[in-house]
C-alpha cells in the first residue's frame, strides 16, 4: 500500500503525519514502529493519523515511535492543527478531538499555533523518590499525559550535565508509577517567568527535543515550587521557545494555552507492508 505522508516538526518534536479520514491504515501501532524508525523508515518520535470526528473538524490519533497509544501529544496536536488548516481540513481556528476531549486550536502569526489544552489533573507535589541511594524531591501532573518533574538543582547536577537517557528509564519504569508508567522532565529556572527544560518521553524511550504536554507540566508546576509567574516560557531542548498561559486558584488550574511552531519538514509517499 502507497500512503501520502507528511513530516513535520513541533519544536524540534518531530511526527509523521498522515490524513486517514478514508480509515485505511488498520494496524497503525505496527505502522507506527515501522514509519517512525529512523534507520528503516521515515524517522520520527510519532505517527498522527488525521480521522473523520462526529464532534470537531476531526480526530487526533497519535501513536508513539513504539507502537503504543499516546494518548494527548501538545506538539502533536499543533502539528496537526497546522497540517489541516494548510490543507482545507479546517478553518484558521477549530476545535478537533483527541482521546475524546475536544481541544481548540487556533492559527497565529505565521506558523504559531495557539493550543487550549485539557485543565490539568492530579497535581501531587512535594513528593519523594530514591535515586542512586539519593533521596530526591519530586512533583507530578497529567497534563493530557502523565508527567514527573523535577528540578535540575534537586540532582546537584547542572541540566545539560545530567544523563537524561539513564535517568528517565529509571523513573519511567519504576514502581511507583506502574502500570502505565510517566514521562519525565528535568527542569531549571531562568527567571521569574522562564524556566529550561529537558524531557525523556515514554514510548520514544528517549530524550526528546521537545515535549508539549511535559512543557505545560513543568510550567504548572514551576508556578508552585519554583514561583514563576503565567505566561511561563519554556525553553526546550531544541533552543525553541513555547508559551504556557494558565489560570492559577490556589492549588486549581485551568485555562491553559500552549503556543508554538509547527511547520512542515517534507512531503512524500512510501509503500508499506503492514496497514
């Protein structure tokens, strides 16, 4: 089978995109490791597919580089927002759903698409882990994805100085976090409202440039621990800025935006085994 595809790029996070509004692609976990293999396929940290929606302009389907659902991806949906407004799919601003949430999107200047996400829930801060016979302090969110943070000072390392690969598996697969597991955020503030921040992203089972929904985790909670003040910058690995907007009451968090580039890498087509 010949599929149309279309790489893009969230931010350094990079995803096959591809309209399956006809529902041909049967098996998408197996083509997403196929697609998404950097060496055998086309190379990505996820496979989008783009689906027909009885409620929005249509479904976000993503799948991560291993093959596993990923649920609410905020660079993917950017990407996606983008690719269905360059192709006629929807308007400059819409409203399309994922994981049967309906997210709005709206184009800005440029390529900058304005994100409102999902309010976030289970907000655990102060939280404490062993690492390395090291006890370290940790905080957590679901931000569409479920989502460990934890600041850079806290491991007595500088952030581009601590191995984000070893560390991230090890608290990706610990215990704590069974049976779905987390993704894990490393993360340093640079001023009152600007933090930098480094993410290992579950079913990449890597450091990922960028990381949509780790982005707006570590903005949130920097808010609480680190008290940066809304609109947080986050600085990403790929030297990218996003922007988190959000609405703080207390220990309640709602209104939340995120704002960033989406743009196209390539088009192409590839014949496939699996559908």
């Amino acid at each position: 089978m010949h599929l149309l595809f279309t790489k893009m790029t969230g931010a350094g996070n990079d995803f096959i995109v591809i309209d399956d509004r006809k529902n041909k692609i049967a098996s998408p976990q197996k083509l997403s490791r196929k697609l998404c293999d950097r060496r055998w396929g086309i190379g990505a940290d996820g496979l989008i597919l783009l689906r027909k929606s009885k409620n929005a302009a249509y479904e976000m389907m993503y799948y991560n580089a291993d093959g596993s659902y990923g649920g609410m991806c905020g660079n993917g949906g950017r990407c996606i927002a983008y690719f269905a407004i360059l192709n006629g799919i929807a308007k400059k601003s819409h409203v399309f759903e994922s994981v049967g949430y309906l997210y709005e999107a709206k184009k800005k200047t440029g390529n900058s698409i304005l994100l409102k996400m999902k309010n976030p829930d289970d907000l655990r801060l102060e939280r404490s882990i062993t690492i390395d016979g090291k006890t370290i302090k940790y905080h957590s969110i679901d931000t569409g994805a479920p989502h460990v943070v934890i600041e850079a000072d806290a491991l007595g390392q500088d952030l581009q100085d601590i191995d984000v690969n070893r560390f991230g598996a090890f608290l990706r697969h610990h215990s704590d976090f069974n049976p779905a597991g987390t993704n894990v955020n490393i993360i340093k503030k640079l001023g009152n409202n600007s933090i930098q921040i480094r993410t290992y992203e579950r079913g990449v089972e890597a450091e990922t440039l960028a990381c949509g929904t780790g982005s707006v985790a570590a903005a949130i909670i920097s808010s609480f621990v680190m008290r940066t003040i809304s609109p947080v910058t986050v600085k990403v690995q790929s030297k990218i800025d996003l922007q988190v907007d959000f609405r703080k009451d207390a220990d309640k968090v709602s209104d939340v935006y995120l704002t960033g580039p989406a743009a196209i890498v390539f088009t192409g087509m590839i014949d496939v085994s699996v559908s």
